[in-house]
C-alpha cells in the first residue's frame, strides 16, 4: 500500500509540474507598461489590441482584455478582484473556494448559495449550517431529521420537543421507554396500571398487589387465597371455606372429602317428587350404584299417619336408577303405587348408601312434600322410527292401561299398543309401538309421516291429568349403515361371546360363523333342543342367541362325551396337552333388519382349560337364622361329594366362629341351593347354604367359612349352550368371611302407639310399651315417658322386658288415685338401638301418644277433720266430720276409733256423705263431750277384722291412718264455722232476691226462703244452692224459649198475603209453618189451616170480599210470639177460593 501511494503521488506532481509551465501569467510590474485600458478593455498598449488570456492589471484580473468575472484557476474573481459569493454553485470566500453544498462558517450552503444558519431548511434542522440534533421550535431533531414533537421517540417521551422521560414519571403518570405504561408495571415498588397508581387486588409477577404495594394479610383473589403477597401453603380456612395450596380444596386432603372448599357432609341435599310415579333425591357427591341404587335404603311414606296411609320400601316396591349419566342423583319409581294431587309425602334415606371414596350418607327424612306436580304428558323428541318399530319419549309416564287412539296418515291404528320400551327406565319415559307394518305397510314407507295421538293420560294414582291430543311427525328413511363384528370374549375352556353392533341374524352359520383351529373349520351343529346331548364322538360348533335383541351370541366348541373318541379326534379342540388354543373367529354374510350385510371379518379368541376353579369372594349372613350363603358367579357349581350333588362333605370345610373358634362338623350343614331373585339380581348363580345348628354357636356377627381342595366344583352342562360347560373343575383352598350387613337405618323410626302399649289390669301398675325394633338406652330414661303431660313419679322402674323391643314400666303404688283412662306418652328424645329416633309419626315428627287404662291401687287415708256444731256459743258436740285423700264408695261404723283426750269413746254412727262431699264421713258419737278437748280419729279393723271403708276402685283405707285435732286449733276451728254459715246463709238470700225474679218464680219464692233461714251447718245450705240452681236454669230455659219464638215470628220475610186478580196466586209466607192458627182470626172471611204432614198452610176466602187479618201465632214451651198479616181478597174473584201457602 505504501509503494501504491507513492507512485501515486510522484504522478500527480509531475501533472502539477505540466499545468504550470503552460500558464505564464505576467505580473503587475511588468503588466503595467506593457498594458493599458482602452474603452474599459484591457489592450496591448504597443499594438493596441485586446490583451489575450489572463492579465493581472492594476491588481485586477482580465481576461481577453475584460474584467474577469469567473474563476481564474480556482479562485473566484468578480470584476477582476478576488470577490466572496456564490458562483456557479459553490460558494467563494475572497476568491477561494469554500463551499458548493455543505457547512461553512455556521451557515449551510445549497450550491454556494447560503440557506440556513441556525434554522430550518428543507424540513431539516440546522444549527451553525450543521444539521443539528436537538430541540428547535417544539419539535426535537436527530442529525436535522425532525423526530418528534409531542409523543415517544427513542425510548423516550418527548413534549414540544423536549424530552421529559425514559422510563420513570412524568405528571404522576409512568413511561416505560417513553410511552405511557399499559397494563401492569412496577417501578421503585410501586404498581402501576396503564401508567396510574393500581387500585385493588392484581397478582403480577406471581404476586399479590394490594393498590400500589404488595398484600399484607389474606385475601382472595380470583379464587385464590394468598398468604400476603404469595398464595397459601397447605390446607387452610377462611371465610368459611378451605383453601389447598391456594385453591379451593377438592378431593381428599388429609383424609376428609372437600368439594369447591367446602367440606362434603355426605347428605341429601333435595328430594321432590317430579311426577305422580317418581321421586327424585339429590346427593352431595357421588354414590356409590352398589348402595345408591339398593332399593331397601329408601322408604316413601303416603299420607301415613297412624294405621292410616302406605309405607313403599324394598325392591317390591320400588325401583331405584341413576338419574341420566348423573352419579349424584337417583329417581325413586314407584311400582304399583303413584301420587294424587294433595298427597302428603315423606321420603326418608338409609345410611347404607355409600360414596364413590366409600363414606357414609348421613340418614336422612324429607319434609312433607304436598304433592301437586301432576301434569298433562308431552312428547320430549319427535318420535323416532327405527327397526319397524315407532320410540316416543315422554316426559312423565303414562298410563298404557288406557290406550290413547293413534292415527297416522290420517288412518287409524287397529289395536294399536303403545308399551314401555325395553330402554325405559326410571326418569327415561321411553315407549314404543311395535311392528309399526303390522299395522300398515304404508306406516313404514320411506318419507315423512304425521302422528296423531288422542287421550294420553299420565299415570297417577287419582285425577290423572290427560293431554287430548297429540300431532307430530315421524321420519322413515332408508337404513345405511352395515352391521359390524365388534368383538368376541372368552367365557369358559369351550364357550365364548360374539358381539355386534346391531341385531343381526346369522342364518346358515356354516357361512356366516367359521369357527377354525388352523386350517381346519369345526362343523356346525344345531345346538338347541339338546342336540349337544347326543353329540358323542366328534368336536363340533353350536351357538345361541345370547340376548334377545340378537346383537350378541354364545358359540361352543364342544367336546365329544366318549373319552376314546376325544383322545382319537382329528382334529380335536385341544390337542394332546394343549391347555391353551387360539380360535379364528370369521363373520361374513350377516345381515340387519334392513338386509344390510356386514362386512367379513375375523378375530381371534383364546380359550384355556383347566385355568378356571371355583371361587367365593363374597358371603352373606342372616344372622337370626345363623344361616351363612355363600355366593358364586360364573358357571353352576355342586357338591364334589361321592354321588351327592348337593350337600357338602362337612369334613371339606372349616367353619369358625366370630371368636376364631373352630365350629366341629357335626354342628353346621352345607348344601348346594339356587340363589333368591336379589342375588340373581347381582349375577350370582350358585349358592353353598351353610347353617349352624348348635344354639352355642347361633347368632353370632360373623363365621369365618373355609373350603379345603376339592369341596366342590363346577356342574358339567353339555346339553345347553348358553350354560355349556366342559371341565368340572374341583375348587382350590380359598376362605370367605360371612357377617352382618351393617345395620343400616333410616333417620327416623315412626311409632304408630295405639296398641303398642298395653297395662297390667290388676292394681300392679305396670306398663309394656313394645316398640318392634331393638331399642337403646334412652329407652330406659325415666324422663323420656309422660303420663297426661306430666313426667313420670319417682320410683319409677323401667326395664327391658324379654328382648330390647320391649320394656316394662313400673309405676310407684300410690301413684293412680282414679281407675281413667290416661294420655301416655313417648318422648321423640328415645332413640332405637341404631339411632332412630323415635317419632309419632314422618309428617309431624312429634312425640308418638296413645290412651292408656289404669286401675286406681292408692289406698284412702285420713285427711282432715272438724267437729261438728250449731252455733259459735256451743260448748258441746257429738258430732265430727273426717275427710278423706280421696272419694269414698263405702263406709263403716265399726272402722273408726275416736279418741277424746286420750280416752277411747263410743262411735254411735257413720255416715258417708254424697256428691262433691263424697270424700267426707259424719261421726255420729253416743255422748256429747265438751269442745275444747283434743281429738284422734283412727281407721281401725271392724269386728270381722276387715275394713269396710273403699274408694270407687275398692281399695281399702289403710288401718293405722289416723288425724287429729288440738284443742286450741278446734276452738278457733268453731269460730269460723259459726262465721260462714251465717254469711252463707246472706248470700243466699241476696242472690234468690236479685237473680230469681219473681214475675216468674214467685210460687217457690218463699219457700226458698224458709229453707235458707231454717238451715244449721253449710252442708244443708249446700243443698240448697244446688235446688237454687236447678231452678235457675228453669228460669233460663223460660228466656230462651221466649226469643225462639220471637225470632220465628221475625223471620217471616212477607208482610202481607194479597189474591191477585184471578184469585190463583199462592204467595208464600216463610217460617209460617210453625205458627197455629184459629178460624176467629178470620172473622168469617175465611178459614185458615195447617197441613201437618207438610208443614204448609191453607187459606180459604170466605164470602164477603175485602181486607182481614190473618194472626199466626208461635209457641215454644209457655212462651208465645204473634205475626199478623193482611190478606186482601180482590172484589173481581170469585167465592171459596184457596190459596196454599208455603212454608
């Protein structure tokens, strides 16, 4: 490079050199003489011509004698003089160039000429000629370009062209380079929000923000707990709900359920009865099928109260399903029963009922749900054709027993029946008309069809409510779709299952099921009407319809029964110790309802033997019966017992006790029976009974069932393809546990009384109530029982009597004064040995009541005594008056001991008083003795040594009862006896004188009177009053037949009888059919008389025409009331007309 830079340079020297030599330019010196200006041109002072070229003349350039304007080389000359401008597009400075385009001295230049110092030029910024970076008249510029004004440039923000932020604040609002911030951003840790203070709650960058800074405390967010700025750790409550990890807790966490944050109570949580034959419960989470739809864990009470009503419960009952796919709801269909509009229905849920993790659903009882959801059926889809058959979808049941009329095309069934589809099941009203071309070939022509449906009544139990009619359409199209080979299982060493995916029909199974082991196809053989029973010497192919819908069939391969023939077959199924074989499994000209053929397909099933032996893995036990039933699914089994099929060699089994106690054979049976109807119901076909027959080992919770090799095995079955079975495999050794079920119950146990309890009819006052279930120890709580509202005396007993059903109530001996009936009743605080609570009944849960008898065993005693006197002066008596505990039927002389300070007197009389005083006994003594004395009266044995002295139950009064009086107490005692007899005897005469008036009483007035007056003790006045009752209710019988009559004669409603023109109107008088009549009233005018056979009353005018006055008159006992009518007897009528008047 540097060698090219030399040469270089060496050139243009040498250029240089040649330029000047060619421009000699004479100088001012020498120019001076030599020119001269001549008519302002430069000459050749000698010659006179025009100097040529350039000449320097008096400091003044010329060129061809003129003033050079121009560049002379490259200085700029202007009039000859070195000059400073623009010249042909650069600018000169004292002649020397400075500039064409560009910056010179501060200022810029567009060719030579100056544009712009500090400025604009162009739309660009200039400052000193340079374009500039800067801020200049609200605008901001980089290198001249105008960048912005307002706004962003750069990562910066930017107002009239100054820069006011990067990323920071700028009138309380945040940048982030230069632009206002969007959405969250955190700046010296404080959020922001597009650009502003944040307000609330936000998690940013995994945090929560509280307004401007980071949360303190807990909060929700979103759904989220956060624990300050973060989210919670482990399981934690708050505000009623559980977080876990900060979200709502679900699942199981630390062994409880959680659903949403909540904790899963395992309860119904609704149950409503959607239509007349259904009942629909909510759960809180999902239940278990094998509990959830077990139709004894419900019970469904209609109007039951007491004996009156019905109780549904069980599978003869009910029917119990899911609820659609749901796993958290079922439905409840009753059977034979269905609700009526007003019924009181009450629903309760056993705690069998388990969830999906295995919890218990808590019991639970509904409230009375008053049924009112009957409605007319509707079709929920357009009815569907399929298959020649027509599906309806209804949304409630309805009742086929009263078959709707059905058109279609305008063309009526003939017999037509609708039924329940094979696919209806509880909350899925899926019906269907059969064999639709039965009917009419035209009903299954391709197109569209109108359906017509008349009377369609919902099933109810009273009322049903009925849709008149129904009008929709159906489509038949063509079917498309060709049967498929799905899939074939393995069932035992010989049977399997094909599936399909429609009905299909086989036909010639030597074309449409090969059957092949290799290369070889078994030969079809009929395997019905026990054809395989006479099949003895070849292998073979049989199937069977394995449902009746025909999707799916049953296929044996069945082994010759001669054994030499089996071990010499061609082409056997299992060839010399094969235990194992693999089958091909090809299906080909099948065909649907609609001729379809399925496409030809093959699969492969393998089939073993001998890898299959009985097994149990679930038992049951009824403990009262101390029977254990052990349960087999899969192929029958029998008894592996020497030429016995049914009962089990005891000797083959080990059998404990709950205690682990070996049971010895000869105290238990085993044998083979069939399986009840809710074990089919579960798929199990065989069943070993085993029965404990020793009492000491009866009744027992649970027996531990061990079956040695060999105790059974499988039934050999090879006459029936659907139950085939080759191999009669004996069992392995395998243990079974039989136990009670849990005791699972409903909430409530409802307690119909009445004749549940029943009392001892002697004097021993005992009680047994029985219950019917095994009860707990509230049952034995004095406190739980009432008699007449009233909690049970102490000393009360209580006792279970023969079982816990039962107990027996003692009440104390002195506790039943009166032989009644009495209100018992049980307290809704007992519970039963589950836990029920013991309730009257599921529409009132009350405490259950019923009447009871009880015979009165109180013995009387003595309760109170006075002595007997005249006047307050007396100083003697001879007479004392003893009260009783309670009234007397009988009294006896000889059963008293008087006793007058201390010394024994005689009883001269004893008489027992009557009616309200019957508790009362008179004392007549021999002698009279002075008053102020103490006195003892005693119940004592008469001379026959008995006591004769009983209440109205005939229990005797108690000798030894004994009441005294002191001799201060009887002085007082006298007194005040004196005192109320004369004050009763004032008010009686107060009261006869105001009360009885005399314009009605006035015969008995006096003698009332005399009687007041003449009495001696308040006993007699007593009686007295009594008379004065009786006969003030004559005096109010006398009132009140007098306003009888008053309101008979009110209540005619016509004041007056008038004959029309014609003498035929028969007016009628209301209420006069009580009312008598005499032929005065008329006055010779007419007769008036009362039929009274009808209660009505004839009028005939007499001669004389006019105005009368007819008087009805009522009566009642002695009281009377008149009504008078006028009766107007026209002139123009004629004589002896008569006018029935009606009542």
């Amino acid at each position: 490079m540097s060698n090219f830079k030399l040469i270089k340079t060496a050139a243009a020297l040498a250029l240089g050199a040649s330029v000047v030599t060619s421009a000699v330019v004479p100088t001012d010196a020498s120019a001076a003489s030599k020119y001269k200006i001549k008519n302002g041109k430069l000459v050749i002072a000698k010659t006179g011509k025009v100097a040529k070229g350039y000449v320097t003349y008096k400091s003044t350039v010329y060129k061809n004698g003129k003033k050079l304007t121009g560049l002379k080389g490259k200085t700029y000359y202007k009039a000859g003089k070195k000059a400073t401008g623009t010249y042909k597009g650069a600018y000169y400075y004292k002649g020397a160039k400075k500039v064409t385009t560009g910056t010179y001295k501060g200022a810029y230049y567009v060719k030579g000429v100056k544009k712009v110092t500090t400025g604009l030029y162009n739309g660009r910024y200039y400052k000193s000629g340079a374009k500039a970076t800067g801020t200049y008249k609200g605008a901001y510029y980089v290198k001249g370009t105008k960048k912005v004004t307002t706004g962003t440039y750069n990562g910066a923000y930017y107002v009239k062209g100054f820069k006011k932020v990067t990323t920071g604040l700028y009138k309380e609002e945040f940048y982030q380079d230069g632009k206002l911030s969007k959405g969250y951003a955190l700046y010296k840790s404080i959020l922001y929000k597009d650009a502003v203070h944040n307000v609330g709650l936000t998690v940013f960058e995994g945090k929560l923000y509280d307004g401007v800074s980071v949360n303190k405390g807990t909060e929700v967010f979103e759904g989220k707990l956060y624990n300050g700025a973060v989210l919670a750790t482990g399981l934690v409550e708050h505000a009623g709900l559980f977080y876990n990890e900060g979200a709502l807790a679900n699942g199981v966490v630390n062994g409880v359920e959680y659903k949403d944050g909540v904790v899963v109570k395992y309860e119904v949580t609704e149950v409503k009865a959607i239509n007349a034959k259904e009942v629909e419960i909510k759960f809180s989470t999902d239940v278990n099928h094998l509990t959830a739809l077990k139709a004894e864990n419900y019970q469904v009470e209609i109007n039951k109260v007491g004996s009156v009503g019905s109780v549904l419960e069980g599978d003869s009952e009910l029917n119990v399903a899911y609820k659609g796919s749901s796993k958290d709801t079922v439905i409840l269909e009753l059977k034979s029963a269905a609700f009526s509009t007003g019924d009181k229905v009450v629903v309760q849920v056993k705690d069998g009922i388990k969830t999906e993790a295995g919890k218990t659903i808590e019991r639970f009882a509904s409230e009375v749900i008053n049924y009112s959801n009957s409605a007319a059926p509707k079709l929920l889809t357009e009815p569907k054709f399929s298959n020649g058959d027509l599906t309806l979808v209804f949304d409630r049941p309805v009742d086929t027993d009263k078959q709707p009329l059905v058109k279609v095309d305008g063309k009526a069934f003939t017999g037509s029946t609708l039924k329940k589809s094979t696919s209806y099941s509880p909350g899925n009203y899926v019906y269907v008309i059969e064999g639709m071309e039965v009917f009419d070939k035209k009903f299954v022509e391709n197109g569209t069809h109108e359906l017509i449906m008349y009377d369609i009544f919902e099933k109810a139990g009273k009322n049903p409510e009925k849709t008149s009619v129904i009008s929709d359409k159906y489509l038949v199209t063509a079917d498309n779709e060709a049967p498929r080979f799905e899939s074939v299982e393995a069932i035992n060493a010989n049977k399997f299952i094909v599936k399909f995916s429609e009905s299909v029909t086989l036909g010639d199974v030597t074309k449409n099921l090969k059957v092949s082991k290799g290369n070889h196809t078994f030969t079809y053989i009929d395997g019905t009407e026990n054809k395989l029973a006479t099949v003895e010497d070849e292998v073979n192919v049989s199937y069977e319809k394995a449902n009746t819908a025909g999707t799916a069939y049953y296929v044996v391969v069945n082994e010759p029964k001669n054994d030499d023939a089996a071990k010499t077959a061609l082409n056997p199924l299992y060839a010399g110790s094969e235990t194992s074989v693999t089958l091909d499994i090809t299906a080909e000209n099948y065909v649907d309802s609609s001729k379809l053929l399925g496409v030809k397909t093959t699969k492969q099933v393998k089939l073993s033997k001998g890898t299959i032996s009985p097994e149990s893995k679930k038992a049951t036990l009824v403990k009262d019966t101390s029977t254990a039933r052990v349960l087999f699914a899969g192929d029958a089994i029998i008894s592996n017992k020497l030429n016995d099929t049914v009962n089990l060699d005891s000797n083959k089994l080990v059998v404990q006790d709950e205690n682990g106690i070996v049971i010895p054979t000869t105290d238990y049976e085993a044998k083979i029976v069939a399986p009840d109807s809710s074990e089919l119901q579960q798929g199990y076909k065989t069943v070993v009974e085993v029965k404990i027959t020793n009492p000491k080992y009866q009744k027992q919770s649970k027996y531990t069932i061990g079956f040695k090799d060999d105790a059974i095995k499988f039934k050999q079955v090879l006459n029936d393809v659907s139950e085939y079975n080759f191999e009669d495999t004996k069992n392995k050794k395998f243990t079974v546990v039989a136990g009670v079920s849990a005791d699972n119950n409903f909430k409530y146990y409802a307690l119909d009384l009445d004749g549940k309890v029943t009392s001892s009819t002697t004097k021993d006052n005992e009680l047994f109530v029985n219950f019917g279930a095994d009860m707990g120890d509230s049952a034995l709580e004095i406190s739980n029982y009432q008699i007449d509202g009233k909690d049970l005396p102490t000393g009360t007993e209580i006792k279970f009597f023969e079982s816990k059903k039962q107990v027996r109530i003692v009440l104390p001996k002195a506790y039943v004064t009166n032989s009644t009936t009495f209100l018992f009743t049980v307290k809704k605080d007992v519970k039963t040995a589950a836990g029920q609570q013991v309730v009257n009944n599921l529409q009132k849960l009350e405490n259950a009541e019923t009447r009871i008898s009880l015979v009165d065993n109180v013995a009387p005693t003595l309760k109170a005594l006075s002595k007997q006197v005249v006047s307050k002066d007396a100083k003697l008596f001879n007479q004392l008056e003893v009260e009783f505990s309670e009234n007397l039927l009988k009294a006896d002389t000889g059963n008293f001991e008087v006793v007058i300070n201390g010394s024994k007197v005689e009883v001269k009389k004893a008489t027992l008083l009557t009616g309200e005083n019957a508790s009362k006994v008179r004392i007549e003594l021999a002698d009279s003795y002075a008053v102020n004395q103490n006195v003892k009266v005693t119940i004592v044995a008469n001379a026959t040594n008995d006591v004769l002295i009983e209440d109205k139950s005939n229990n005797k009064a108690t000798i030894g009862s004994s009441v005294e009086l002191s001799k201060d107490a009887l002085g007082e005692v006298d007194t005040l006896l004196v005192a109320e007899l004369l004050s009763e005897k004032q008010k009686a005469l107060t009261t006869l004188e105001t009360e009885y008036p005399k314009a009605d009483f006035t015969a008995k007035q006096t003698a009332y009177e005399a009687q007041i007056n003449s009495v001696k003790d308040v006993t007699e006045l007593k009686d007295v009053a009594v008379k004065l009752a009786a006969a003030k209710t004559e005096i109010a019988k006398l009132d009140s037949d007098q306003k009888i009559v008053d309101a008979k004669a009110a209540a005619v409603t016509v004041a007056d009888v008038k004959f029309d023109a014609t003498a035929t109107a028969t007016p009628v008088i209301k209420a006069i059919a009580d009312a008598t009549f005499t032929t005065a009233d008329l006055a010779g005018t007419g007769v008036a008389t009362k039929v009274e056979t009808t209660g009505d009353v004839t009028i005939t005018r007499g001669s004389v025409d006019g105005t009368f006055t007819l008087v009805a008159t009522f009566t009642v006992g002695s009281k009377t009331a008149v009504k008078e009518f006028t009766v107007t007897v026209p002139t123009a009528a004629s004589t002896a007309v008569t006018v029935a008047v009606k009542a």
